[in-house]
C-alpha cells in the first residue's frame, strides 16, 4: 500500500547518491574498478566485492562484470588472488609490481593464468555474498546473463581452497599466510607473529605508496620488510602450500566470517540454480561452531585472532573481532556480548559513530595509521549488516547515519580519525562510496 513506500529521499542525501555515483564512474576501467585512481591503480579482490555491493543499484551489469572480470582470473588450485594487474599501468606505479610477485612464472605449478599476471596471495572471500546481492539486485537481467551459472562453480572451487589448503591448523578453518590477505595489513594483531620475521632490507624493494600516502597514515618500512620477505618465501615455493613455509599462519575472525557468511550465499545460489544446497549449509554450520569454539575469548568479549606458530589466542582487540556478528547462527550470548564490546569504550566513537579499526584504549592504538586505530568504511558496513542480521536496529541506524555523514565530509576518504572524523589516505576511494550508494537504497 501507500505507507509502505519509502520516503522521498532528502537533498543531502541525492547529493551524496550523486557524489559516490561519481566516483565508481570515474574509477572505472571498462571491466572493473580500481579502489583509488593515485593510490592503488590495479584490481583488488575484496575491494570488488565491496564495489559491486554498491554499484549494483547503478547497473548490475557493470557490478556482474566487476565480478566476472576477478574470478576471471582464478588459479587452477581455486585460490582467487588479491590484486590483478592492468597491463596498461606503469610498472613503478605501484608496490610489489608484476615483476615481484611473476604470477604467470613463479605460479605455473600452482594454476596460475598466464595472463594477466597477479599476485598470489588472497584476500576475505565476500565474493559469494556480493555476487548473490548483485543477483538480487536484477534476478531477469542476472537470469539473462547467466550470471550465476557461471560464477557458481568459480565460487565454490575458490571456498573448497581455504578450506582444504587454507586449513593449516586442521581444524576446519581458513589461515592466512601474510598481513594482506586479512585486508587489514598493519593490524597490530600481527605484531607478535611478525616480529619472528627476519625483514628484507630496505634497499631490495622500493614502496610506490609514499608517493601518494603521509608516511603517518601507511606501515613502516618495517612492515614493509617483512611483507617483502614473507611473500618472495611464498614465491619460491612456487606458492604451493604444502610446500611453502608458512612462517606467518593465523586463523582471523573476519576471514571465518566472511567465508561463513558466503558459504550461506553459495548455498542461495545453489538453491536458485536447482543443484543441492545442503552441503553449504552443513558447511556454514560446521564452521560456526569451530569459530567459536577456536577464536571466541569470553573474557575480552569479542573474537581474537589465534596464531597457528603456537596455537595460542592474540592478546590484542580489533575491529576483526567484532565482524563475525555477521554469522546469523551465534550463540545468543555471543551476540549479547559482542554489541556490548560494540557499545562500550574500547570501539564506540561517539563524534563519528564509526568503529575504530583497534581498540581506542589498546596500547598500540594510533588514530591516523591505517590499520591500528583509524575508522575504515568497509568494516562499519559489515558491522552494520550484523547488527541488522541479529534484530538490533537502533544500533545499525547509528552506525548507518555515522557512515554516511562521514563519507560525504571526507569526499569518500579510505578511512578516518575515529575521534574527529578527520579523512586520511585516499580521497574518492571506490569502496566508501559504494558502501554509501548501498547504505542510501
Ligand atoms: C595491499 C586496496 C587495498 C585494500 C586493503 C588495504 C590496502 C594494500 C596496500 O589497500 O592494502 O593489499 O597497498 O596497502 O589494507 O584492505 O584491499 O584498497
């Protein structure tokens, strides 16, 4: 009926609509999307799943191919890799380039395409989820296209991946094996592990990243030692897995999460396809329990980390261990404690609403690097989308006014001073303004 119609959309808000609509125009390349036209000028893997969330309101045939175009690009071993690289891109323009990963080379053994090249190293799986929200947002034109037939079988080889030569630690979960595969690089959830890492030293690599970024704002040079050593060692074992060393192996919270949360939409998709579904979702069950049972610390209130070196729980909080309110089957006192952590004074920024990336009253919590304390766009979305999975909407409704007011003020910055709102980073970068064309319709 007429009450049920949403409301007209306010000025502030069709300008911000334009404003992000802007954005994934210009950051376009003609089969994806690049996250920021200065800063990271090539494909990323889950900033497409972010991006295709967001600009499926735009032309879901634009966010299909934004998908088609990175699962075009999966190793026969099923991993899908977290940069692809536009051939057209100067190589200095950013760090580490084709020539320090040799995807095409260094990959062969491991099903690496022979072009484009890659990297060969993941990042979360929210592909499953994006591509079934792209579905819904256009069932014929996804129907007319096939879409889902063809990315069903590339997403469920990609989840049979992390869960057979991801599971390092035997236990059902996915590991990660270097800071970029979790999306949230200088975390210092990793400080501990990383510190066993002997770095690469300084003059065997040249970071492009300092050319567009404040030195305050991105990881050290220390950081970036040790990502250099961690990825070549990967390298030279032909990134095999069960060849490769694995000297950095830890199970995260929001990787589970997400895998989780798209093992539920594989199992959607299967359903919408006429193959079985069960099989997702026992799976998706299976690994609930294992999350829980694995990386739940009842004392901190949230999720921890667990590093797989000696099978001990990372005494650190962050923002990683609160996405898993995105899992629809926790424990009720699970979700009970979780929005409370939420609420409380380690993760609520009351002059921005948006969740800081660490704990704000953590020992290495620092407002303006990157991911040890600033306020990211992705991860409020996610927040968001658990509270609402658990019925607390008052508290999405915050966060929701908190992402959209900030994401228009700091011209779609990558992330924030949780505290002041100020922008960091980037500026125009595609996945804020997705998120906020997501968060508008
Ligand atoms: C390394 C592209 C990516 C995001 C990550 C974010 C940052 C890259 C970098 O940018 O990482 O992958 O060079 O710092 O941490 O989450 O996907 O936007």
């Amino acid at each position: 009926g007429l009450l049920d119609r949403p409301a007209p959309a306010a000025p502030a808000d069709l300008t911000l609509r334009r404003g992000a609509a802007r954005v994934l125009t210009d950051n376009w390349t003609g089969s994806s999307t690049v996250p920021s036209r200065t800063l990271y000028p090539h494909q990323w893997s889950w900033d497409s799943a972010f991006i295709a969330i967001g600009r499926r309101h735009l032309s879901a045939r634009r966010a299909q191919q934004e998908l088609e175009s990175l699962l075009a690009t999966q190793w026969a071993d099923g991993r899908v890799p977290h940069i692809v690289f536009n051939p057209a891109v100067a190589a200095d323009a950013y760090f580490p380039s084709p020539d320090f990963w040799r995807s095409s080379e260094a990959g062969r053994a491991a099903g690496a395409p022979a072009a484009p090249e890659t990297s060969g190293i993941v990042q979360p799986p929210v592909h499953a989820l994006a591509a079934w929200l792209v579905h819904l947002a256009d069932p014929a034109e996804s129907r007319r296209r096939g879409f889902l037939a063809r990315v069903h079988p590339r997403l469920a080889a990609w989840h049979d991946y992390l869960l057979t030569r991801r599971d390092l630690g035997g236990r059902g979960l996915a590991a990660i094996v270097h800071p970029w595969e979790p999306g949230m690089d200088n975390s210092p959830c990793w400080d501990r592990a990383l510190a066993r890492v002997e770095p690469a030293t300084p003059d065997t690599f040249r970071r492009a990243d300092l050319a567009h970024g404040q030195p305050a704002d991105r990881p050290t040079d220390l950081d970036y030692g040790r990502y250099v050593r961690l990825a070549a060692d990967y390298r030279e074992a032909g990134y095999d897995d069960r060849a490769a060393p694995h000297h950095f192996a830890l199970e995260d919270p929001t990787f589970n999460a997400l895998l989780i949360t798209s093992e539920l939409a594989l199992a959607a998709m299967s359903r919408e396809l006429g193959l079985p579904h069960e099989r997702y979702i026992e799976r998706a069950d299976r690994l609930t329990r294992t999350l829980v049972e694995r990386l739940w610390d009842e004392e901190a209130g949230l999720f921890r980390v667990r590093d797989l070196h000696d099978d001990t729980l990372v005494d650190e909080d962050s923002v990683s261990g609160l996405i898993p309110l995105l899992v629809p089957h926790l424990p009720k006192d699970v979700v009970r404690r979780l929005s409370a952590t939420l609420l409380g004074p380690r993760f609520r920024a009351p002059a921005t609403e948006l969740v800081p990336s660490y704990d704000l009253t953590g020992h290495a919590f620092d407002k303006h690097r990157y991911w040890r304390g600033p306020a990211w766009f992705n991860t409020a979305w996610l927040i968001h989308r658990g509270l609402r999975t658990h019925g607390l909407h008052q508290e999405a409704e915050r966060i929701r006014a908190g992402f959209l007011d900030q994401a228009g003020r700091s011209g779609f910055a990558e992330y924030i001073d949780p505290d002041t709102g100020e922008g960091r980073g980037a500026r125009l970068f595609s996945w804020t303004a997705a998120l906020a064309l997501d968060l508008l319709c």
